[in-house]
C-alpha cells in the first residue's frame, strides 16, 4: 500500500525502427457539392443533353413518359384503394399518392431520362453560360414534350388493355382529371410554376449528391412535396389525365388539353427557365458576373463529346486511361515547392506529391504500383506525362476556338498549387 508509482517520463523515445511523422489532421471529405459546383453541373449537363442526337432525346423522352406511368399507376393502385379510410380524413390518401410517385423521378433522372421539365431549366442553363445555342431551347423542349405524351399514353393504353384500370383505381383518375380540369386557367399556370421549380430542385440536388443515396433523399422529398400540395406536373398529367379518359370520365379530350395541359406547360416553363436557370445564373453562372469554381469536377459524362470538345474538365477518356491537352501539362521549371521532399516512397501522401513537378515525378513513378500511379495521374491531373510515357494528344480546336474557351473558363489548366 505504500508503494509509490515510478514518476512519468518527462520525454519518451519513438520505438526503435519507427520513423516520426509530423501529426496532422485528416481533411474533411465530402459527398455532396456547393451550390455553385452543383450548379455548373446543372449548365454542364444541358450542354450535354444538347450535343446528343435528336433520336436520342427522343427516345429518352419516350422511355421517361413511359417511367412517369410506372410511378402513376403504383401511386393509383394504392391511393385509390384508400378511399374508404380517407372519406373522413382525405390527406391520408394524398400522403400515400405523394409517396409513393417519387420513384418514378428517381428511375428516370439516375437513367438519363428526359422529361419536358428538366428540359426547360437544364438547357436555358446551358445557354446563359454560352454553353449552347438558343436554338436548342424550343427544339429540345418539342421534342421532349411529344417523346413524354407518346411514352404516358402508351403506358396507359397498355394497364388499360390488361384490366388494371378498373375498380377504385378508375374511379381516383376519373376524379383526378375532373379536379384538374375544372380549375380555371391561371390558377392552373401559376401551380405549374409551383411544380417545376420543385421538380428542378430535385435534378438540383440529385446532382450535388455523390452517392445513391443522397441522390434519393435529394429527388424524393421536392417530389412528395409538389404531389402532396397539389401542383401541376405536365409530364404527369399525360398519364394520369389519359387514365381518366379511359376509364370513361365526362371531360373531353380537348377539355384535358385546353384546360390543364396547356396553362400546366407554360407554367413549368416559365419555372424552368426563369425561376431556376435564369435565377441561379445569376446567383452562380454567367449573367451575375461570376468566377467559375475553382474546384475541378467531372461533371457529367462525356458520351456524345467529340475530340478536343472539353465540357468543363481539362482530362477526357479515351481508350487508354485519361488523356492529357497541351494546356494541361506545366511547363520545363514550373512550380518546385517541393524540392526538399523525399520521393522514394509509396507511402508518401498524395497532396504531397500534389506540387512536385513532372520531372520529379518520374523516375519514381516507374517504381510505384499501378493503382498509386493511377491515383496520382488523376490526383494530378497531368494525365500520362507524369508516368513517362508519350501523352496522347486528339484532334485540337482551331486557335480562335481555343482563346474562345479560354475567355469562357471552359478550357483551363489543372492548378499545381498545394491543396492546402
């Protein structure tokens, strides 16, 4: 009991054989982008969209309308079945629609569909960051619009055939379509406005996520929250509007027209193009004056991207792994800030290695494993150059071209700066 405790060391000696690091703290990682990454995404994926053929958008748009009738028909087939329980409490059967109609925006915008409403905000975006022509605005927006009315009606030709339009489903469309068509016109443009300013807030968010799930979060509650309220989405309505006439509603078909489908287009555009691209450029984009981010992205896929056509990243794939542009490797001398550090190791941290120039880099490249390497190469940017090897150049854009991208930030070189 007497016994004292040896006193604690005042210094102690790293174990034999370890080498001592300077302690650092780990960097926060994200999976989710700012507004401004996630809105040049926004504009970068309607400059896309813009470069596919026209038969590709079309057929993208039929394939959407048809998944718009998936995530109707779900919503129906339950909802409509509640209409006992919700004679005293009708929400119960509007939360049950609102939930459950969300998986049909979830399919379509992790697929590459193509609806009418994210048409109208995703390529204006594109054209107030002079990313595209105006051009595209109108023809995109035709030929959405006709590819989401052939996919709704065909969805519903073909549940109508197999008896699944019957019972309590039929009777929530025929009283769907007669709520949606005996409102008056304006009233009908201005819930349309509603609608697709949440519905873009979903392709929004869907792109500032990184991983699935977020993306569901992202997409689900913007789409519950316009359904719950009772907005007007055009794309939907197509279906749900056809599920009524078939079912043997008193409104015409000119009346679904005229009535709903006509003031619920202009007010998702109107939302689209005004609301969101329009305002969030100004915000983020070219019309508010603003810097592009200085955080380099992948930003969509480059499926339909020619040579020498960069969207937004100075690195393009080709067969061989990344491909490096001119702009895109410094130059004999550039930035030595990391002279004094060993490179011999594989262990060394990548944002060390972040500053050390080509020449550098090479001999010790040759020694690294593959995975390293390819890590580096990305983590560089410098594309095949910093392993030794020849880069693979494709067919560049004419000089005026290239001063034109210069000007507009979309062609620039990866920074060689410390991260830190």
């Amino acid at each position: 009991q007497g016994s004292q405790l040896p006193p604690f060391p005042s210094t102690a000696r790293a174990p034999e054989g370890l080498r001592a690091r300077r302690a650092t703290m780990p960097e926060v990682v994200s999976l989710c982008k700012g507004p401004k990454e996630a809105y040049e995404a926004f504009a970068d994926k309607g400059a896309e969209l813009c470069r596919k053929p026209l038969l590709k958008v079309f057929h993208q748009a039929v394939y959407a309308g048809i998944y718009i009738g998936f995530g109707g028909m779900l919503s129906l087939v339950i909802a409509g079945g509640l209409a006992d329980v919700s004679k005293n409490n009708p929400t119960i059967q509007s939360f049950v629609f609102a939930a459950l109609f969300p998986v049909n925006l979830l399919i379509i915008i992790l697929t590459g569909g193509v609806l009418f409403t994210g048409v109208s905000a995703i390529v204006p975006a594109a054209v107030f960051e002079k990313k595209a022509h105006w051009s595209h605005i109108p023809k995109l927006l035709a030929i959405s619009w006709i590819g989401n009315l052939i996919g709704g009606v065909i969805f519903a030709l073909l549940v109508s055939y197999c008896d699944m339009n019957l019972g309590a489903t039929a009777e929530l469309a025929k009283h769907t379509i007669h709520k949606k068509c005996s409102k008056p016109f304006l009233k009908t443009f201005i819930k349309g406005i509603g609608c697709n300013w949440l519905v873009c807030m979903a392709v929004f968010l869907s792109g500032q996520a990184q991983d699935m799930a977020g993306k569901m979060v992202g997409i689900w509650f913007p789409i519950s929250c316009f359904v719950a309220i009772g907005f007007e989405h055009v794309p939907a309505n197509m279906f749900v509007l056809t599920m009524g006439l078939l079912a043997g509603s008193e409104e015409t078909v000119w009346d679904a027209f005229w009535k709903n489908m006509v003031p619920t287009t202009l007010g998702n555009f109107v939302a689209g193009f005004i609301f969101v691209a329009l305002g969030y450029s100004y915000a983020f984009g070219e019309l508010g004056g603003n810097n592009r981010s200085p955080i380099e992205l992948t930003r969509c896929s480059s499926e339909e991207v020619g040579p020498g056509d960069d969207l937004a990243h100075p690195l393009a794939a080709n067969d061989h792994g990344l491909k490096a542009t001119p702009a895109s490797v410094p130059e004999p001398g550039a930035k030595e800030a990391a002279k004094d550090v060993e490179i011999g190791g594989s262990d060394m941290p990548l944002r060390d290695l972040n500053f050390a120039p080509a020449s550098a880099l090479a001999p010790a490249a040759k020694e690294m494993p593959e995975d390293l390497e390819n890590a580096l190469r990305v983590q560089l940017g410098w594309g095949q150059a910093i392993c030794g090897r020849t880069p693979v150049w494709g067919e560049q854009p004419s000089p005026a071209k290239r001063r034109d991208r210069h000007r507009r930030g979309l062609l620039r070189p990866p920074s060689i700066e410390p991260l830190d």
